[in-house]
C-alpha cells in the first residue's frame, strides 16, 4: 500500500489502545482512500477492536443518526 491510507492502516495500531476504551460505534464508515486501502483498514478495525467498519460503495448513501 502507498500513500496516505497505507499510513493510516499502519498507525492504527499505535491508535488502538484509545479507541478500545472509547465506546463502540454503531458502524465505521470508511470513506476516504484507496479501495483495497479502506478494505485492509476495515479489516484490521473489525479484528483489532471488534468494530463494524464498513467501506460503502461509490455513491452509496447511508442514514447516519
């Protein structure tokens, strides 16, 4: 991966520690990058902290409440 992306899948390790004792989330929505970018960060928000992370599709809308 390059990029700006990349970088935020690598620093999201050294992020986790703060966002695991911050209350869940309904859903992540993750909306910027590279596609295979997003999806790697997904993943690792989904394995590192028990999230749903979702990366919409282009032009896909979501309620957000």
């Amino acid at each position: 991966m390059s990029g700006r992306s990349g970088c935020a899948v690598g620093q999201l390790s050294g992020r986790t520690p703060r966002l695991r004792v911050a209350p869940a989330p309904n859903v992540t929505y993750l909306v910027h990058g590279e596609p295979e970018a997003a999806a790697a960060l997904r993943d690792r928000i989904d394995r590192s902290l028990g999230w749903t992370a979702v990366v919409p599709r282009s032009g896909e809308r979501v309620l957000v409440r």
